[in-house]
C-alpha cells in the first residue's frame, strides 16, 4: 500500500540559488534561481501505479494464500486433538480389560492354575498398556500447545474444551468433479504469481518503450539578477541523454525475470492440479475405509466378542481368549477412530488445495 502512495506522487522540484560577489566596483551581487521539475516522472506516472497497484493486489493474494494455509493447519491439528482424546478413551477401556485379565491371572497363579510365564505375561501386557496411554497423554499434551500457538492463546485462554468426538462425517461429499479447474480459478497463490507475471510484463514493456528517452527531463525556470540590476528569467531544459547507457542490462534482466516468472506460473499450475488429484483421491479412500470400518469390521469383532462370551459362558473358552477378543474390539475401535480423523484431515486438505472452498456456486464474480 506504501509503494502504491509513493508511486502516485510527483517527485519534488528541485530549487537551486547561487550568488556571486564582485571584488570591484560597483560592489552589487549577482543572484541566480531556478526552479525545476522531472518531467518525465509525470508522463510515466500512470503506468508506474499500475504496476504498483497490480503489486498490492498480488500482496493481498498471497497474505490470503496464508491465512488460508493457517486456517487448514489449525483444523487439522484440531481433528488430531480430538481423535487423541478418543484414543485416550479407548485406552483407557484396554487398560481396565487388561487389568481384569491381569487379576484373573493373578488369581489362577496363586492357586496354582496357570505357570509363572503366564502371570508374567499378563503383567507385561497391563505395564505396556499403560505405557502406550502414557505415550498418548503425552502426544495429546504437545498437540493441544501446538493449537494453542497457531491460535495465539494463552493465560485463561488455553482452557478452552473441545467437544469429545470427532464430527459425524457428512451423508454426501461435495461434487469433486471439475475441481482441478476450481483450483486454478481461486487458489490464491496462483493468482498471486498470475499479477506478478503481469507486474514484470508492466514493467519490461515499460523500459523498452522508453529506453531511447532521456532518462529524466526537467523542465524548468531560471531567474538571474545581474549586476548593473537587469533580472533576466526564463525556461530551462536539462536532459539526460541516453547514449552510452540505454537500459540495456536492466532490459535483459526484466525480460530474465518474466521468463522466469511464466516457468513458474506454469510449474505451479502443474503442481496445484497434482495436489488436487491426490487430496481427492485420499478422501475418497479414507470415506471408503471409514465406511468399511463402521458397517464391517466393527460389527465383527462386536460379533467376535458375543460369540466368545457365549462359548465362555459354555465352558468352552477360558477367559483369555475372552479378553483377547475383547482387546481386538478395542483395537480396532481404535483404528476406526484414526481412520475418521484421517477423513477430516484430507477433507481440510482437499479445501487447502483447491484454495479454501469446496463449492464453486459461491465463487465471487472476479474468480
């Protein structure tokens, strides 16, 4: 915005006065001024805040660019927060079936039913449950004071309580048809790059249609008083002439930089249809392996544990073999649950990639 204000103005004229004192008779100083303004600076000063301009506007897309970024990184270290207090929950429902599972075994040991390698086994796996909860609240910890810093909470701030679960996943996705082209129309990086392509092309059409100009034209008035008391005044021209010095260099660097410039407007193009392809496609999968989670596998081992609990209440499995199926439950509550942040975490992708909206009814008229 700066730079827009200073292109938009005049350069100051520039005043000059000299005076020269006579050492003879008739003792009268002769006094010189003059007044001068560039000239040129005026003629180029549209084209100068345009460019300036088209640099604010491509500012603004690349601060929005990350605030977009921020807003997708946020979600999705919230996602790995809740699905972390999830998982905190789940373990701790492991821990307490490992535990009855332990003083079973305890029981047994003491009576004499089962070995010592036995019982020591179903200590170890009470101790590395736990440790494995440990390691969760520890993961669940960092993850809550990254959120806090990308939000800029502290103090009472940070006692903020997230809802206990992860969101429902919605009964449809978005179209994800034609989403490569919505990615080019609104990804505000790229339209970023696009008006700095623009900016240099403003820029090298500039200085080679001028480069045989005088480099500044100040155009002026000049004012003497003489000594015999005669004031003498009128216009001034200086002109720097451009005949060693015609820009060539700074030409040959512009026309460098827009080459540059489209490379890498076209590599980033490249790049924002691969992201939108693979973001796409790990929503899709991740949908799918949430849905074969809930319909499927979960229903399984919940089956797998009633069956077991029959064939115990029958005296035809011990309670090891209870307990085992009840883990595996739990286990694979647990993978249903990482699968579910993993479809929020790709959606939150899916929305970064195509520039932060899924639904291109409610493009503004410029995008």
């Amino acid at each position: 915005q700066a730079d827009l204000v200073q292109a938009s103005l005049l350069k100051n004229p520039t005043f000059a006065a000299s005076w020269r004192f006579p050492d003879v008779a008739p003792g009268i100083t002769d006094a010189e001024y003059s007044l001068a303004q560039d000239f040129l600076s005026l003629v180029l000063m549209p084209l100068k805040t345009k460019v300036a301009k088209i640099n604010l506007e491509a500012t603004q897309d690349r601060v929005s660019h990350e605030v977009i970024h921020l807003i997708s990184e946020v979600k999705e270290e919230f996602y790995t927060y809740q699905a972390e207090v999830q998982l905190e929950q789940r373990l701790n429902l492991i821990i307490q079936a490992d535990q009855a599972a332990a003083d079973v075994a305890k029981a047994q040991h003491d009576s004499g039913n089962i070995s010592d390698a036995g019982y020591v086994n179903q200590q170890a796996q009470v101790a590395s449950a736990r440790l494995a909860l440990s390691e969760a609240q520890k993961q669940k910890i960092s993850t809550r004071e990254k959120l806090n810093r990308l939000m800029g909470l502290w103090g009472e701030e940070t006692e903020w309580t997230p809802k206990p679960s992860l969101p429902e996943l919605p009964e449809h996705d978005p179209s994800l048809n034609h989403l490569e082209s919505l990615a080019i129309g609104q990804r505000r990086d790229l339209l970023a790059l696009h008006k700095q392509v623009d900016s240099i092309g403003q820029m090298l059409a500039l200085k080679t249609n001028t480069r045989f100009l005088p480099a500044s034209v100040n155009v002026g008035v000049d004012t003497e008083k003489q000594t015999d008391g005669q004031r003498i005044t009128g216009p001034t021209l200086d002109l720097e002439l451009p005949i060693f010095d015609q820009g060539q260099g700074e030409v040959a660097k512009l026309a460098a930089e827009y080459r540059q410039a489209q490379r890498q407007l076209q590599s980033l193009a490249i790049r924002i249809r691969s992201e939108v392809r693979e973001a796409r496609d790990t929503l899709k999968i991740n949908r799918d392996q949430v849905a074969y989670f809930k319909k499927v596998v979960v229903p399984l081992n919940v089956q797998s544990v009633n069956q077991t609990l029959l064939q115990y209440n029958a005296m035809q499995v011990n309670t090891y073999d209870l307990f085992l199926a009840k883990q595996r439950e739990l286990d694979t509550e647990r993978d249903y649950i990482q699968a579910w942040r993993d479809y929020w975490i790709s959606r939150t992708q899916l929305e970064e990639a195509v520039g932060g909206n899924l639904h291109p009814t409610q493009l503004s008229p410029q995008h």
